[in-house]
C-alpha cells in the first residue's frame, strides 16, 4: 500500500472516483468492450473528467498545467485508478512518458505549445519507434530524414503503434547519419499526422479488438526542422528517455493494476498452493514499485532499473493471466460463466505481446547486464 505516503490525497482520490466513475465505465463490466468504437469513447470522456478533476499529470510541474505534486501522488492515484476499476485515460502514452521526454529534451517553444495541451488529452500523440524489421534493435531503424533547406523529408514504416489512428501527433525517431551509424545518427521529429504523405493502417489482432494498434506509413512527408526535438543525430537520447519512463512509469502503474487480479484471484483461490505463491511474486513487484517511488520522489531517474520492472511486471501478469484463465475455465467462478471465461481469454490473448513490446524480455536482460551489473557487451 502506498497511501501512507499521503493518506489525505489518497482520500481525496477516493473519494472523487465513488462520485465520478460511473459503475457502466468500470473495465470489470463486460458491456463495455462490446464494441472498440464505445470503449475509446468511454477512455476520451473519462481523460475529460479526470482532467476537469484535476487528476492528469499531479506529478507535472504547474508551468506546464500539472498539479507540482510528486511521484507517490502519481502512483497512489495509479493503484486508487486501478482499485475502482477505472479505465485508462486515452493520453496514457503522453502522461506517462513522451510528455516526460519533453521536459528533458524539447526547446521551450515546444515545450510551452505542445505539453498543456498533450496533459489534457485535448492531442492526443503516438510513439512511432518500432519498425518491421527494427523493434527490439532500434539503432537497426530505416524509417529515414533527408534535410532541405529548413525542411526535412521523411520516407519509411513503422509498426506496432499504440493510438496511432487516434494520434494527433506522432513523436518519430528517425534515421538521419549514414545507414551504418546507428544510435550515432538518429534525429526525433514532431510529426502532425494529418500532413500529406502519412498513411495509417489499423492493425486487428489475435483478439478482434485493439485497433488503435497501427502501422504508419511517411511517403515524402515534409516536416519543418521547427519540428526537430533536440539536436540532429542526437535522437538516441530522446528515444532512451521516453523508453526508460515508459519501462519505469507506464509499468509500475500496471502493477498496482496487477494488484488487483492478484487479489481477485486469491479470493477464488481457496488455499491453492500455486495461486498463493502467484499473489506473493506480484507482492514482491508491488514492493519494488514502492522502492522505486521512493528514489523518484527524490529526483532520481528510473534509469535501468526500469528494464528490471518491465520484466518483472511482464513476465508475472503473463502468469497471471494465464492462472485467471484457468480459474474462469475449471469452475473456480461458477457465477461469471461464459462472460468470465470469454473475458479471460481475451485478456490472455492480449497478454501474449507483453514479453515483446517496449522491448523484449531477452532485450531487459541485456541492458540489466551491461548497465546495471557492468557485464561485456554482447557481440
């Protein structure tokens, strides 16, 4: 439990969603995923409320609209979100780290244009890092930026992007060095996604939902070098910032969430020995949540440490996910039915990616070795 920290704001935050969050709007109402057009619906008018609560980006300084609070306010609101059942604001990627990459490397002009807006949810943005043959291995990436003049021109594909048919703006690493350069040559661009020359295509998955999952395509798309974030060829350092608060923030807030299945699934448990020992491994992620939020409240970058966490969390809600499933299948919930089991299965299904995304499980393992345990390279 984190609310220790500040059990007056914790107070408040609970309160505010027994009055906000209508019972329809909870992620444990099957209703609500009936049809990917109303969940989205739902998610935008929930970021709305939550920002007319004040509730969106308390860690944020107040120059930039946030509340100037600290990191165990965010994270006590993250597990109060996930006890209530709340579902995710539709800005999740800009509150939880592309804003963040903002305050870090983008000029002021940028800063003072894009992070009020992008806080509300009134722009939404898009990541667009991973390419078909670049996810894991970004310094691999193709998606290229040729300069003219005061004007960069951008040709390639990128895939597996989260919002992106949503997307306002598409923060897009790109390669601008040689094509053997790698992390020496990469330059991050601000990309309105209207502009002539980008292509979204919609991804359905395994599970019929999730269409806010896209490849985007850039044919000669001419962005001003206004556009540029940070300096040119200087692009790996933005991309590792957003990444190590996308592996920090973005997954400690899963695990306060993961929190809660634990807990569903002790309850129907009935002294399993195996579900037991389950709920005591996302305990444990729990505490190094908690570990965690201490030193970022300090000032302390997640750095590493947030390849530790993204394993972590990923690797248990797998196992997680997998006991609910079993759970929903032998009986354990005789009340829920076809719903119970129906539900499971998509959530398993939707899990599978979770070892890959934001970087594999085999990726994690290499930057604990080399940055953490100060292990060689691998070759």
């Amino acid at each position: 439990m984190l609310q220790d920290l500040n059990p007056e704001f914790q107070q408040r935050v609970a309160a505010w969603l027994r009055t906000n969050l209508p019972p329809e709007w909870r992620t444990d109402n099957p209703g609500l995923f009936r049809a990917e057009e109303h969940y989205t619906e739902v998610r935008r008018q929930w970021t709305r409320r939550m920002n007319a609560g004040g509730l969106l980006g308390v860690s944020w300084p107040g120059e930039h609209g946030g509340a100037s609070l600290g990191m165990a306010e965010e994270l006590i609101l993250a597990e109060e979100l996930a006890r209530a059942c709340a579902p995710e604001p539709l800005n999740k990627n800009a509150l939880n780290y592309i804003g963040r990459a903002f305050m870090l490397f983008a000029n002021r002009e940028q800063q003072v244009r894009y992070l009020p807006r992008m806080r509300t949810g009134e722009d939404l943005w898009c990541q667009c890092f991973s390419e078909p043959d670049a996810g894991s291995d970004l310094a691999a990436l193709r998606t290229r930026a040729q300069r003219q003049g005061d004007t960069w021109i951008i040709d390639g594909q990128k895939t597996w992007i989260s919002l992106a048919p949503y997307a306002t703006y598409g923060l897009v690493l790109t390669l601008t060095g040689p094509s053997n350069s790698r992390h020496r040559g990469l330059t991050v661009f601000i990309v309105p996604m209207d502009l002539p020359g980008v292509t979204v295509r919609p991804v359905r998955q395994a599970t019929g939902f999730r269409q806010d999952f896209a490849e985007v395509y850039f044919d000669a798309v001419a962005v001003p070098d206004s556009l540029r974030v940070g300096e040119v060829n200087s692009g790996w350092k933005v991309a590792i910032g957003c990444l190590d608060y996308e592996r920090g923030l973005n997954y400690a807030f899963r695990s306060l969430k993961m929190l809660e299945e634990a807990r569903a699934l002790g309850a129907a448990a009935a002294g399993d020995r195996e579900l037991t020992a389950l709920s005591d491994d996302v305990l444990a992620v729990a505490a190094f949540v908690r570990h965690l939020s201490v030193r970022w409240a300090d000032g302390v970058e997640p750095g590493s440490a947030s390849s530790v966490l993204k394993l972590l969390w990923s690797e248990t809600h797998q196992r997680v996910l997998a006991a609910r499933l079993a759970a929903a299948g032998s009986g354990l919930d005789p009340e829920g039915g076809d719903a119970a089991w129906s539900a499971a299965i998509h959530e398993w299904m939707a899990g599978q990616p979770e070892t890959i995304y934001a970087g594999t499980s085999e990726i994690q393992r290499g930057v604990i070795g080399e940055r953490l345990l100060g292990l060689p390279r691998e070759s």
